[in-house]
C-alpha cells in the first residue's frame, strides 16, 4: 500500500473491515487511528486535541475487554494483504523485537524469571522491485516464560519451541495472501533453523535466508563455509550497511555495538549445495539450496568485515541473478527501521495503559502508524518530480509554502521533492553530507511540527473565510 495523504482515508483503508462485533466500535477505530496518525508520538488524550466525546471513546475502545487485540490484528493484516496485490514481486521481512514497559503495567507482563513486556515477531511486506512499503502483514505477540532447564528445553517438539514462530508466521501469511508464488521471505540468522529450512522447501517457498551454522554438506560430507570459500569468485559489488544503534539486549533482542553507515566492497561466490538433516535425523533426504557468499575483503582499520552466507531458492546461474538475490537480503534493514518507527515514533513502549490487554490493543494499531511514516520517506524515491498532493491535502501544502518560502503561491502545485524537503527542515534538517537522504525521525518530527501549524493555519482560514486557498 502506498502512503495515503488524507489520514482517515488511511485509517479506514486498514481498521475499515476489522469485525469488532459491533460496526460502532468499527468506527470509533478508525477515528482513533486517524487522530494517532497524525501525532504517532501524542498520548491518546493530547491526539484528540481537547474534543471530549473523542477523547472518551478512545479510551473506552482501547478499555474494552470484548475488543479483543486479535481482531483488530485480523482485519488489519487482510487489508495490508489485499494491497500487496497491486505488486508484482513482495518480500515477507521476518523479525523479533521485545517490547519492554517501565511503567507499574510492566508488573502484569512479568512473571517471575521473565522478562517484563512481550516479545513480538512481524512479518513487513515491502515491494521487491522499488522502495514501496507495503504494510505489516502478520504479528505475534507473547510474554516469554522463565528459563527452564536444558532437560525440559530438550524434550519440547519443534511446534512448542520459539523458534517455531518462523513458520508459524509464514503459514498465516500464507493463508492471507493469495498467490504465494509472488512472495519472497526474507530472513535473519535466527532463522537458520533445519526444521524451517525444510519446511519452507517442502511448501515450494522463495526465500533468502542468511545462515548462522556451518552446516555439514551431502558431498563428501563437506562443510558449506569450506565449500563456498573455495568456490571461484563470481564477481563483486557495493553493498551500503546500513547505520544501526547499539542495544543492551534481553527480551527477545541480543546485545549489539552501534555501527555507523559506510559503504563495502564485497566479493561473491555461489554454488549449489545440499545440507544434511541433524546427525539424529540422518534417514531425511537433505535439503537442496542455493548458497551465495558474500565478504568484505579488505575492511576498513576498526570495522567489521561483511559477511553473509545467503541460503536461498533464488536462481544464481549468472552474477545479475546473484545481485539480485543479494539485493533482496539487503532489503532486511526495512523492518529494524519499522522497529525503530513504532518504539521511538509512536513510544510504544511508553504508553501507561492499566492491563496487558489495553497495551496489545494500542500496539495492534500503533504498528500500522510506524509503517506509515516510512511510505511516507519513500515517496520522493518512487517518483520525486510528481506533485506532492500525493503526500499532502492541499490546505497542508500551502501552509508548508506559507510557512516555509514565505511568498505567494505558485501557479503550478509543487513536487513531492520540494514538499518533503520543506518538512524536513522543519525539523531542523540540512543535508550537511550532501545525500539527499531524509532519516525517517527527522521527517516524523517535521510532520508532526506541520500538523501543529496546520491548527493555526485552519483557523486563520476560518476567520478570513478561506481567502487563501
């Protein structure tokens, strides 16, 4: 889905077909997504900006124990499935990320020996040949029991253990969308996993999947890192990585160091491989991938050198299939970016609300208003020179030009280039680096520093009758 300008549109567009069992609540929704959308980072009460009834029904909808979370969930993730039908090619980004809360509802998320919030694992649909994103298309959400001994861990079948929430988020994307076929899942180390592997080829699943083990290979019991190395290198490429923050860890997330965005050379080698199942298993047939190596040769003094080892059912005869199937990987940073959106965009984590239920209630829409904002980034890359009224209502671009460039307006609407640039700013932008390049936060808080203009700005248009439109 693309980013739409008027937000109850939007809101509509995604909550309109929830069954609430009751199309007043259906309403009430919509109305509070919208209201949200506009300010993702506002408490409940400062997004319905002093309107009481607004206000109340917001609350009793996030309150009310016969909404249940799922429900939004369901009717949310068809409409973001329809819309992915208007693409040609999507990936199915999947991640983990855990929801921590500080405040006293955290008590109720914990139990004794586990953490306090839930773990949550999404699955971003986004357009495989352009930047579009499309939406989230599947979540979970739980609350991780305390540790148990390797004994007990040992003696759970692969449907009970987490690891299963791979496939378990894929069979309900599965049943979502129609044509699996046009669908690539894209996912991390931590689902480098024999029993997904397996299952995702037995369905005759796409997908690129970066490996974390050295697995033991059919051919003369070879190992799969030996087997690429010594495979001829096929080619090389530029590959950007991406500046990511550093976290401490827990909950669903490893520790990690900050690392700044840079660029690497990388070499790459391909080959054909079969992986053994679990020495346990020896009588399964093994599973028969594409394998692609990609490392960063001479790394820069202090950086760590790329690398990834890419499984995947993507074809790999020439170096442009091999780009491509990389290319699709490098897509992976799209849903730390939705992470980073809902957390700190729309301070998910912060939310005082009294029960674990009205938290999954405003997680379930709030993670639909973190995808928002990054369609919103993307739509100068997609077509920059278009006009702008496909990110703006017209009121709002002229207050941005009244506000901004402080002369009449033009005679022809301006580009959605100018128009997210000019919001930027607002936020105190300057492209210093010469990129071009809007990070998702500084436009989130230019927009918000619009909508709160646009409050002046409709008002001035009421007293003088709309003399300025």
């Amino acid at each position: 889905m693309g980013f739409v300008a008027d937000v109850r549109e939007w809101a509509n567009s995604i909550f309109g077909g929830c069954d609430l069992g009751d199309a007043r609540r259906v309403d009430r929704l919509v109305d509070y997504a919208a209201r949200q959308a506009v300010e993702p980072a506002a408490s409940t009460s400062a997004a319905c900006k002093g309107d009481s009834a607004a206000h109340e029904g917001s609350y009793k909808l996030l309150r009310n124990p016969n909404v249940r979370p799922a429900d939004i969930d369901d009717g949310a993730f068809d409409a973001v499935a329809e819309h992915a039908e208007n693409y040609e090619l999507v990936l199915a980004i999947q991640d983990s990320t855990g929801l921590s809360f500080k405040h006293p509802t955290a008590k109720a998320l914990g139990r004794e020996g586990s953490p306090s919030g839930f773990v949550v694992h999404s699955t971003l649909l986004v357009d495989a040949h352009g930047p579009s994103v499309i939406g989230i298309v599947d979540q979970d959400r739980w609350i991780r029991e305390p540790k148990s001994d390797k004994k007990e861990r040992d003696s759970r079948t692969y449907g009970e253990k987490e690891s299963f929430k791979w496939e378990a988020a894929n069979r309900r994307m599965r049943e979502r969308l129609r044509d699996i076929s046009r669908v690539i899942t894209v996912c991390d180390r931590e689902a480098d996993i024999y029993d997904f592997l397996r299952y995702m080829k037995d369905s005759e699943q796409r997908f690129v999947q970066r490996s974390s083990a050295d697995r033991t290979l059919e051919t003369n019991n070879g190992r799969l890192w030996d087997t690429l190395e010594k495979s001829p290198a096929i080619g090389g490429q530029v590959v950007l990585i991406r500046q990511r923050g550093g976290q401490l860890g827990g909950n669903g997330q490893s520790a990690r160091l900050a690392r700044p965005a840079r660029e690497a050379y990388v070499t790459i080698r391909a080959a054909r491989v079969s992986i053994c199942p679990p020495v346990d298993r020896k009588d399964e047939p093994a599973v028969s991938v594409n394998a692609v190596l990609v490392r960063e040769e001479n790394a820069p003094a202090g950086e760590t050198p790329v690398e990834w080892m890419l499984l995947t059912t993507e074809p790999v005869a020439s170096p442009s299939d091999v780009e491509r199937a990389i290319s699709y990987y490098a897509k992976r940073w799209l849903i730390e970016e939705f992470h980073k959106a809902w957390k700190t965009g729309c301070r998910i984590e912060e939310r005082p609300m009294q029960n674990p239920d009205n938290l999954e209630r405003i997680a379930a829409i709030t993670a639909h208003i973190a995808t928002r904002v990054l369609q919103l980034r993307n739509l100068t890359a997609v077509s920059p020179h278009a006009s702008c009224e496909g990110a703006l209502q017209g009121e709002e671009w002229r207050c941005l030009w009244a506000t901004t460039m402080q002369r009449k307006f033009p005679s022809k609407t301006p580009t959605l280039h100018w128009a997210l640039n000019a919001i930027a700013r607002l936020a105190g932008w300057q492209d210093t680096k010469r990129t071009g390049q809007i990070g998702w936060l500084t436009l989130w808080h230019g927009w918000e520093i619009l909508q709160d203009r646009m409050v002046a700005w409709r008002a001035a248009m009421a007293s003088v009758g709309g003399a300025c439109r």
